[in-house]
C-alpha cells in the first residue's frame, strides 16, 4: 500500500473545550489571578493527526495573553512505532488581541519511539520573542523516555536550555557570574500517573541546575487531579510550582488552577468510534454489513438492547428466528410491507441467533458472524454488551 | 395376642406410611424431573434411548458442578433444528466437557452466563490459557462479554492468542463492555472491506488504547509522552 499522509475525510475529530481560573505568585512577590479558556480541536487520518489550539488568559492588570497554534503528529512510513510531533505557537501578550505587553513564537518537533508498555523520544524547541523592547531568544533538547503498567505511568525527561530572557530568568532568581551570552540550565523531570475508571491523578516533580556561567537553582513539584463526571465532562485541578519555561517565555511561579474541560470525539468516514467511557450511543451499535444487506442488528431502545432482525421474503413467507435469547422457541417475524421484521430484547453476553423461512433448513442471518452448532451446522453470534 | 396383633397392626400401618411416603417423595421428584425434562427440550426426544442417554449426561454434568441451562439450551436448539437424537446426545456431551473446563478456567465462577461464555470461546478454539488470563485482568467483574468478544474476533479470523491479548490489553486499559463490542464490529466491517483480520484488529486496538490513554492537557503544559496515535 503506497505511503499517505492524509487521504479523504479524517478517520475521528476532537475537540477539547477547558475554562477555569489560575492563580500564580512568582519569587519577586508579584501575583494574578486570572481567568483562562482553551480550546483544542483535532483531526485525525491513518497515519497523522493535525491539531489547533487557543488559549486565552484573562488577568486585571496587564497579565493577559493570548496564545494561538497548530500541531501534526505523523507516523513513520512502514515504522507505526515511530512518530514524529510537532508544534509551533505564537503567543500576544497584553488585553485580547493586542500584543502590547510583547510577541513570542515558538516551534519545537519530537521524534518518539512508542512501543506497548514503554516508549522513548527526543526533541527540540526553537522561540523568539519581542519583550519591552527586548528581542529574546531561545532553545531547548531534551530526551525522555516511558513506561506504563496497566493504569498506571512514569516518565522521566532531561532537558538543556537557553535563553537570554534577562527578565525571565531574573524573576526566577538566576544570574550571570560573567559576562555570556545566554543562561544554560538543565532540568530533570519525573512524572507518575494513574489513570482510574474516573478519577485520574498526577504528580510531577522537577530540578533545575546551572551551567557554565549561569548561577542558580530551583525545583519544583506539581500535583494534578482530573475527575470525569460524565463521558465528555471532567474538573481538573492542579497546585504546585513550574519552573519557568524558556521556550514558552512562563515565569517560575506558584500556579494553582481548577478548570471544567468538555470533550467531543465525533464519527468520521469509516473511521474508528470509540464510545465516550460507558456511554452507548442510542442507534449506533449495529451490526455491520458483510456485503450482503444485513438482516441482523443491534440497538438499543431507552438503554435496552435489542436484537432487530429484517428479512427479504415474500410477503406470505413464514419466517422465523430462534436462538438463546428465546429459547430456542422459533418466533414468527412480522412483514412490514418490505421486509419481515422483529425487535426482540436480549440480555448482556454472547447470543445464538438462527433463521429460517417457510420450515427450510435454519441459517445464519447476514451480519452476523458464524460458528459451528456442535449439531451439524451453524448459528450466528451476537455480542450484547 | 392381642397386644402382637396391634403391634404387628401397628407395624403394618408403619410399613404403609413409609412406603406411601416413600411413593409420594419418588412421585414428587419424578414430577419435578419431568417438568425440567419438559422445560429443557426432553418432550422432543422421542428416541427412548437417545433420552436417556441424554439425561444421564446431564446428571453427570450436575454432579460436577457445571450449569445445566447452557446444556437444556443445547437441547432445545437441537430439538429446534429437528438434529438426530444421537447427534444432540454428542453435542451436550461435547458442551458438558468444555462448560468443566471453562468453569475451572474462570477460577471456578458461578454464574451460568459466564461459563457458557467461557464453553462458547473454547469450542471456537480459544485455548483454556487465555480464559485464565482475562480472569487474571477482571478477577471479580463478569468476563462474559470480553469471552464473547474474543470469540467473535477468532470467528472473523484473528488468531486466537492475538484477539486475547488485544482484548486483555484494553481491559487493562479501562474498556467497558461496550467499547471491547464496537472493536469487534470494526474489524468486521474492515474484514468485510477486504482487509486481513489480525492488521485490522492491530490497528483498531490502538485507536481504542490511544483514545483511553488520552491525558488531559492545556495548550500550557510542557510537552510529556503523549500517547495519542493516529488511527
């Protein structure tokens, strides 16, 4: 199969809605509450996904910022465990829209290595930003790695950075012992995760430490928490300290947010369609054609399943269905004008279906997959979740 | 004299009780065993022997353990399906064995349902191990559906050691009952379009892994091992 990179209508779309409120003190005592909305929508096809992202922070005095940017991800030709990341930002510091408080755009791409139960990558991250008057520079490597059993997850990363962002770093408590044309730090950053059936929690921790001519140090740690009260809606809080982030031009602050995030995955082409959690979909569980017209479905009616079976016959045609949902206890089909047809309710767990029209040998209904009966011939099965 | 002739009355009279209690308990359980016989499918066996037979399979299988209704539900399906009396009588034979093996795969459950799930994979060819290795991942939660889904998955093709361990991968992972049903009717509907049943499973099991693996994340938070892949 030739390589493609995208090809007809995405496969799924996402879209992340998150409003909530932070509140972040930095070192020199300076602090804001702000309000903060982001929104992210993705796409995905086969082999890469394209997203776009807003953030907007609403601070009372000049603390606000806008944030606006796109990402890709893409898997290698004929190596799905390799995918490349990518992403690129500008942010607007100042009131909405306005960049009066500065300017900034950053980049950075990935390449991962993703296996089962662990994965590695390493990337790097490139910004340039105008800040009071200042043109500020930066860049960043950094190299990681994975690993996940069952719910759970840790992760460890090494980063080197540079920047000349006087302002940000002053504010962080790092100078200069010589004259140089940049601050070097390096951090190492440790994660641990646990994934529930509705709660998920997180804690990081970070270190940061100097090189060449920069002095100082800093750590921090942060913990999350996200509870997911519906299939599309969660509140997440978090509380800690980040450290400040170079490439992105965020000061080292104390943060604590609390946000309401609501997610939508929608249906794409022929793509995959994952139900939110435990949530079903009314008329969305059918079983699927095989090429012939299916004669066999699942659906459900006010959260029952149900087994609805449609028959081509003849209009006088005696059609029936029997399997272990009834007992083996052939029942007769209705004809609705078109086709023979009946709802029958069934219970969770694997089903036995079988029909038959006028009194003739008992088959499989198309759309249903076959099994041997132990008895000389088949039955259909359908799986009631 | 008198006093023999009462007792021996009385003796007599002990000896009728006895026996018309004996009667009476052998009436009631004949009646009971045919209205079960009845409801099981046995009032279409006209073959005396194939009966028999058939009702000795049956106590076999209660004595050791195992649901009958699944072993009834055979019956009836063979009546249904107008099968020869002996074939039905291999056919509960055969049930009998693997619903023994199954309940004693899934550490010796005790719901009907889920051994006759169990019974319903191995005669797909599911082997006995993986029966073990999903009771492992949901100890106490009912694997009758996650048993039904494997078995459909090998129905479509899939090797059987990759539908476990796929199916046991997404458990771990948090799938409910109704996501582990959707995988398999993707994979139907891509075997369906052509394409080969183990790829198609590999590649709709990692959509599903990448969906319940996806972090909440702001725009704002550094960069870690995401986990999303492409579908």
């Amino acid at each position: 199969m030739p390589y493609q990179l995208l090809s007809a209508q995405p496969v799924t779309r996402d879209v992340i809605v998150e409003a909530g409120a932070l509140d972040a003190r930095q070192r020199t005592g300076s602090s804001a509450s702000a309000a903060m909305m982001s929104a992210l929508a993705s796409a995905s096809w086969q082999r890469a996904t394209l997203e776009g992202f807003a953030v907007l922070v609403s601070a009372a005095e000049n603390g606000s910022a806008s944030q606006f940017g796109a990402g890709a991800n893409l898997l290698m030709p004929r190596l799905d465990a390799a995918r490349l990341e990518t992403n690129a930002s500008a942010t607007l510091f100042g009131p909405l829209g306005s960049a009066s408080g500065g300017r900034q755009w950053s980049a950075f791409a990935r390449q991962h290595l993703e296996f089962r139960r662990w994965g590695a990558f390493a990337g790097a991250g490139v910004a340039r930003a105008t800040r009071a008057g200042e043109r500020v520079r930066a860049h960043a490597f950094d190299a990681g790695a994975w690993a996940n059993s069952g719910r759970l997850s840790v992760s460890a990363v090494a980063q080197r950075s540079m920047t000349n962002d006087f302002q940000l770093m002053e504010a962080a408590d790092y100078y200069l012992s010589r004259p140089a044309r940049a601050y070097h730090v390096q951090d190492l950053t440790l994660q641990v995760a646990h994934q529930g059936a509705r709660f998920d929690i997180y804690a990081a921790q970070a270190w940061r430490s100097s090189l060449g001519a920069t002095f100082g140090s800093s750590r921090a740690g942060t913990l999350g928490a996200a509870w997911h009260v519906t299939p599309n809606w969660s509140v997440a809080l978090t509380a800690g300290t980040q450290l400040a982030d170079l490439v992105r031009g965020l000061p080292e602050s104390r943060v604590r947010t609390v946000s309401l995030r609501w997610q939508r995955a929608s249906r794409g082409g022929r793509g995959l369609t994952i139900p939110m959690r435990d949530q079903v979909r009314a008329a969305d569980v059918a079983a699927p054609s095989t090429g012939a017209e299916r004669e066999a479905y699942l659906t459900q009616s006010n959260d029952a399943p149900q087994l609805q079976l449609r028959i081509s016959a003849p209009a006088h045609a005696l059609v029936e269905v029997a399997g272990t949902f009834n007992d083996w206890q052939p029942v007769a089909l209705t004809f609705d004008g078109r086709h023979h047809v009946a709802r029958i309710p069934v219970s969770r767990g694997p089903h036995r279906v079988s029909v038959r029209v006028d009194g003739s040998a008992w088959r499989v209904p198309a759309g249903l997959v076959r099994l041997q009966d132990d008895l000389g011939g088949e039955s259909g099965l359908l799986v009631v979740p | 004299m008198i006093a023999r002739s009462i007792i021996r009355r009385v003796h007599a009279a002990r000896r009728t009780i006895s026996v018309s209690l004996a009667l009476a308990c052998t009436l009631a359980t004949t009646v009971r065993a045919q209205t079960r016989a009845a409801s099981a499918g046995f009032d279409g066996i006209t073959d005396a022997r194939a009966r028999a037979t058939l009702q000795a399979a049956v106590r076999n299988a209660d004595e050791s353990g195992v649901p009958l209704e699944p072993l009834y539900s055979k019956i009836r399906e063979g009546v249904a399906k107008q099968s020869d009396p002996d074939r039905i009588a291999d056919a509960v034979r055969q049930l009998s064995v693997r619903l023994t093996i199954a309940k004693e795969a899934l550490a010796n459950s005790r719901s009907s349902d889920e051994i006759a799930a169990g019974a319903g994979a191995l005669q797909a060819g599911v082997p006995t191990s993986a029966l073990r290795q999903l009771r492992r991942v949901w100890p106490v939660q009912s694997l009758t559906v996650p048993l039904g889904v494997v078995t459909e998955l090998v129905a479509y093709g899939v090797p059987a050691a990759q539908a476990t361990v796929r199916v046991r991968e997404l458990m771990q992972g948090g799938a409910s009952n109704a996501q582990l049903v959707e995988l398999s009717t993707h994979v139907q509907r891509d075997v369906a379009s052509g394409g080969a049943a183990s790829t198609a499973l590999d590649r709709r099991a990692r959509g599903a892994m990448s969906i319940l693996a996806v972090q909440p994340r702001s725009a704002l938070t550094p960069p870690g091992p995401a986990r999303f892949r492409p579908q």
